[in-house]
C-alpha cells in the first residue's frame, strides 16, 4: 500500500523513483548525522559557567 502511494505521488508530481530513492538517502543520511552528533553532545563534559557577579558601582 505505501509503495502504491509513492507511485501515485510521483506520477503525480512528475518526479522519478530515482529522485525519490535519493532524496530519501539524503534524509536517511541527515537523521543519522543528526543522531551521530548528539551522542557525542551527550559524551561530552557539560562546561560549567560560574555566574557573572557585577561589581557594586553605587558607592
């Protein structure tokens, strides 16, 4: 049934299967880059920011 509805979306779009099996690589390629790199965020220390005292400049 999905593989029908590809079908009648490209005929009706006048796109080629080609074109969408390679734009499907490059989602496929863009969600595992996407995963890749926040498994790394998630290794890496979280950098800890001391909180900026402002001096006292009333006086």
């Amino acid at each position: 049934m999905l593989l029908l509805a590809v079908v009648t979306a490209c005929v009706i779009n006048g796109d080629t299967m080609t074109g969408v099996l390679r734009q499907a690589t490059w989602l496929v390629v863009a969600v595992i880059v996407l995963i890749v790199v926040q498994a790394i965020d998630m290794r890496l220390p979280q950098p800890r920011v001391k909180p900026v005292t402002e001096p006292d400049t009333n006086g």
